[in-house]
C-alpha cells in the first residue's frame, strides 16, 4: 500500500516521515494480523523493517538492534550505548530491556539472572556483566575502578543508594560470617573449651578470648569490628539483635 491510498478514516493518524529514536517512518504498509498498523520504517543504520505504530509511540523499540553491532567484544561498553540497551530504575536497582538482545526476551522484561545466588549477571552482546558494576555505569558515566560493595550486604540489592566503591579489603569485611563458620557467629570460634572473638583489619588481628558463650564471644567480636572496620563494619544478621 502507498501513501495515496491511506485509509481515509478519522482516527487514522498518518506518521510517515515521523522520527521515533533511530527510526524513520517511510510508509504505511497496512494491518497485521491482530489489527494493528504497520510501518515500513528505516533505522539510522540503512535497516528497514515493518514496526507496529504503537510500539513507535510509545518508545517500545528504539532501534533495529543494530546497537548490539556496535559492540565489539574489545570495546568497552558506554554509558550511553548501555541506556539505550537496558533501563535501570535506581530506586528499585531492577534492570529492563529496552531492546530485544536476544530473541527470546521481550521489551520490558527483566534483565540479568542470579549467578551464585550473590549477584545478578547481564549478558549484553555475548559479555556477562555484573548488574551493580553496570548500575554504576549507567549512573555515573564510567565503570568503577574498585569493586563494589553492597552496603546492607545483600548482593542482589542493586539500589543505587546500597552501592559504593571499595577497596578488597575494605569489601572483604563487610560480609557475613563464612561457609567454615561452625560457632554461628561471624568472628567466633572455639578456642580450648572457651569461645574466642577475632577480627582481621590489615593484616593485624586483634582477639579476645575466654568466653563461656559464642553469644557473649559475639558481643566482643562486634565490638572489635567496630572499632577495626570503621564505615565498613557489617553488622551481621545472625548476630543482629532482635528488634
Ligand atoms: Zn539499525
């Protein structure tokens, strides 16, 4: 169908010539088979596909997808590259497409899934990245140099407000208490019949022992956190009181 013979219908809003994002709308092409219009359109990179009028208006697609090409696995990714590719909410830390990377997800979906149970990865042209690295990205224009802690510990939670910059060390000591862990506490282990509290900051280890308890060994080790671990002490959810 050409532009002459666009249906004549009131309703009926002719956007040819239109822009949306890389798109530009050469014609009308007719109906699909659910009902809506399609539009032959060209994306800046000389592409030409039939859209939906409605995913135009409404932003639903942005490109051919040809920004993916753009991606070549030696070239770092952008911060703006990264924003027309994914949308991050930083009040939620959730990522959604914007385009469709890969045939099976659709625009709006969530992006990433969770490796290790700790952390969230996001496949962007056949690289895995980590969502809180590329929420810093997406944030504030560069990767991190540092890793990235998460502030209340939980690796999932990619809030913006939950990320910040740390050095290993200083990411090391905000964690919970390890797999080897037998006491229950985090910094706790028994010690001749008695229960010893001990804290690792720079290679100087500070300890106090001769506890009855791992609960009281737990008071003290908390302490010494406290004092060794400065903004960083982690307060672990085992050892938290109840409230
Ligand atoms: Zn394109």
């Amino acid at each position: 169908m050409t532009n002459d013979t666009l249906p004549q219908s009131k309703r009926f809003c002719n956007i040819t010539g239109n822009r949306y994002n890389k798109f530009t709308v050469i014609s009308f092409q007719g109906l699909c088979k659910r009902g809506s219009r399609l539009w032959l359109c060209r994306c800046d990179c000389g592409v030409e596909k039939n859209i939906r009028g409605s995913s135009l208006t409404t932003n639903n697609i942005k490109s051919c997808g040809c920004i993916l090409t753009r991606l070549p696995k030696d070239r770092p990714l952008t911060q703006s590259i990264l924003k027309e590719i994914v949308h991050y909410d930083p009040d939620t830390g959730v990522f959604t497409w914007r385009i469709r990377t890969v045939g099976h997800i659709k625009i709006g979906d969530i992006a990433g899934s969770i490796q290790g149970k700790t952390r969230i990865c996001i496949n962007i042209a056949g690289k895995a990245y980590r969502a809180h690295r590329l929420a810093w990205l997406y944030m504030y224009g560069a990767m991190p140099t540092l890793l990235i802690d998460h502030i209340n510990g939980n690796g999932l939670d990619n809030r913006i407000v939950n990320l910040r910059e740390a050095t290993q060390s200083q990411n090391l000591m905000n964690r919970g208490k390890t797999i080897r862990n037998t006491s229950g506490f985090k910094g706790v282990h028994k010690h001749e019949n008695k229960w010893e509290a001990q804290c690792v900051y720079k290679k100087i280890r500070k300890r106090m022992g001769g506890f009855n308890t791992p609960e009281e060994a737990s008071v003290a080790y908390e302490q010494l956190a406290k004092e060794c671990h400065g903004e960083f002490y982690y307060q672990s959810t085992m050892n938290k009181p109840e409230n």
